[in-house]
C-alpha cells in the first residue's frame, strides 16, 4: 500500500547534490540526476553509516565509510547485488518531492 508523504521541497534538491531529508521519522537520502528524483535510506546496509556524506559518480552512491558503492537506480551493491539499500518511489506534485514510504 502507498503511502506518500512529503520530503522537500523541490527547488531545494540540486542536480547531482544528495540531500539529506527526514520524511516522517525515516531517514533518506535524495538525489537528482539527468533531472530524475531518486530516494535512498540513509543507512549503509554494512554498518549503518550515513549515506548523505557519500560520493556520488552518476547513479553510483559510494558509503563515506568502507566504499561500498551503490546504484540509486536499484539499490544494489555493486559487488554483491543481493545486498541492497532500500530505495523509495518518488513523485513531484505543486512543487513538493514526496516519497512512499509504503514499502517500507
Ligand atoms: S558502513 Fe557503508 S560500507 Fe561500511
């Protein structure tokens, strides 16, 4: 079930610049690039570091603490896809980014 809930406002969230947001009590990371909104928990699925603090190279989101590398566009490890960092849809609506937390 969806369960859409707002996240940023739009003209805050900059091509290729993630952004660190709390939507409702989760913590996520939002990240625009080639003008497509992409949602990521901030929680390496390793040890928990926070995402926002990554590099960022493209779709590939590397953790600041031990360089797993991440595709924003699936959510896998790049060396293991079976370990994934839960992504959320995204949708704009009056100039708003609201995510869906319903799969969470
Ligand atoms: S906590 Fe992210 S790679 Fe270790």
């Amino acid at each position: 079930m969806n369960r859409w809930v707002f996240a940023v406002p739009l003209e805050r969230l900059g091509e290729g610049e993630p952004l660190r947001v709390k939507a409702d009590d989760t913590q996520v990371v939002m990240i625009k690039v080639d003008g497509v909104i992409h949602a990521v928990l901030n929680r390496c699925p390793h040890l928990g570091c926070f995402m926002h603090k990554g590099q960022l190279s493209g779709h590939l989101l590397t953790c600041p603490c031990h360089d797993w590398v991440f595709d924003i566009r699936t959510g896998q490890f790049t060396a293991a896809p079976e370990i994934t960092i839960p992504i959320f849809p995204t949708k704009v609506e009056n100039g708003e980014i609201l995510i869906d937390l319903g799969g969470k």
